[in-house]
C-alpha cells in the first residue's frame, strides 16, 4: 500500500516529514478507508510529532466523516501540523476554534554548489556530528524528536556542529529525509546569532546534499523574515506559499 500512496504523493508538494512515514524512515501511522483494504484510496498519514496530510486517488466521504474528523476530534491526541488541506478538509478545518491557520514557505536548494559568502571569525569551526561528539546542548531533544536514537541521528540526520572552542553554539541538520530530499532544521545560541554561523552551517550541509545527491528543502513562516532571507542568501528557491494549521490539543484547551 505504501508504495501506491508515495507513487501518488510525488506528484505533490513533496513534505519529507510526511514521506519519511511513508517509507517506513519515521514513525507514524497512516489512517486509510477500510472499505478499500486491498486498494485503499484516501488517506491520512500523521508523523509521531504531528505533521499530517491528507492524500486520496478518490474522496470517500464516509472515510473523511467515520475517521478522519473524529481523529482530528478526539480530546487525547497529540497537536497537529497540517500540510495544506485542501477542498472539504479545508473547510472542516477553517470552522475549528482550536486550529489555527498561517501560511508557509517550501523552498529548494537551486544550485549544484552552494553560493553562501562565509566570514567567519573568533575561532568558529564547523564539523561533522557522530557519536563520538554528540550532545544535545539546546535541547532539542535530537535523538527522539524525528529519529530513534543518537545512532540513527547521527547516521541519518547529516548534522554539522559550529563551534567556539570547546562550546557547541550551532547545528544543522535533516529533520526528515524521504525520496532524497531533505528538510533543513537549524539553531544557532541567540548570542551567536549574525555572525556568520547559521549560513556557515547550511555551506556544509549543502555541500554534503550535493555529494550525496539529496535536494535540500527548507520549509517556514513567510512571515520569519530572518529564516526567509537567509534561504533567499543560499541559493533556496521559493517553490510553493501553502496553508498550515497548528490544530492545538484539547487537553491545552480545556
């Protein structure tokens, strides 16, 4: 079945958050219409932070009504990310007190080498994250957030690391990876910020994209005028402004 649903979702957006779940590289689960076992043709795909979308060869209303909504309903789920929902799912979202719609950017990388002037100063080095020098110092809770453990983060993810001495102030890496592209995430210590760092990191990442041959994505508010600029800088080309709804969870709510 999976591989019907990724045949059919390459002919869309392309958001590797939710075809790393496709191809089994992250976990989730995928809703789909019971009365098609054999052929599903509607579908529901949530990653386990909660980036979702809907795809379907065929609407099935009765699948959209019996699970989908109730899905989206029931008052101990996770909160949701929704990708770009489309016709009825839109509509349904849009009369939700407890969604909130904004709108993002998907750009890609549109160079074979990376274009970022780089300038760094005061000792700042980039290097390759492994096991060997994992730490997650900013919490972002590297090894479980997207990934199963620090081994396969660190295989999977590509992470680069800026640092000052002995102190890790940046790091890059994939939040997702699915049909060789891969989606950017980044962080730079706020009192490290405009120095240069955050375009050094995405110069290494890129330059091991284009080694590797992954297209490297970047996905973000179109209102994050700091996060827009800096793809712009880079070489990222605007591919698609979409709708995205935080669908906050009930027990926050309530």
């Amino acid at each position: 079945m999976n591989e019907n649903i990724i045949k059919l979702y390459k002919n869309n957006i392309f958001f590797p958050m939710i075809g790393a779940v496709l191809e089994g590289r992250a976990q989730g689960f995928i809703l789909s219409n019971c009365n098609r076992a054999v052929t599903p043709t509607h579908f529901f795909v949530v990653n386990k932070f909660g980036f979702c979308q809907e795809l379907y060869y065929e609407w099935d209303n009765i699948f959209f009504e019996k699970s989908i909504c109730p899905f989206i309903e029931n008052k101990n789920r996770m909160k949701l990310r929704l990708y770009n929902p489309c016709g009825k799912l839109r509509k349904y979202i849009d009369g939700l007190d407890f969604a909130n719609q904004a709108k993002r950017g998907h750009y890609c990388f549109g160079g074979s080498i990376p274009n970022c002037n780089i300038d760094l100063k005061d000792n700042f080095i980039i290097q390759k994250m492994d096991l060997s020098n994992y730490e997650d110092v900013f919490n972002l809770n590297l090894s479980k957030r997207y990934y199963e453990d620090e081994s396969d983060f660190c295989n999977n993810a590509m992470p680069f690391i800026a640092k000052k001495g002995k102190r890790i102030v940046g790091i890059i890496y994939s939040a997702a990876y699915s049909n060789k592209k891969s989606e950017i995430d980044i962080f730079v210590a706020e009192e490290y910020r405009k120095q240069n760092i955050a375009k050094a990191l995405i110069n290494r990442y890129l330059i091991e994209c284009v080694k590797k041959h992954v297209e490297a994505n970047w996905d973000c508010y179109i209102n994050n005028y700091a996060s827009v600029a800096v793809a712009n800088k880079c070489g990222f080309n605007l591919i698609q402004q979409y709708n995205y709804y935080n669908i906050e969870n009930y027990e926050k709510l309530y």
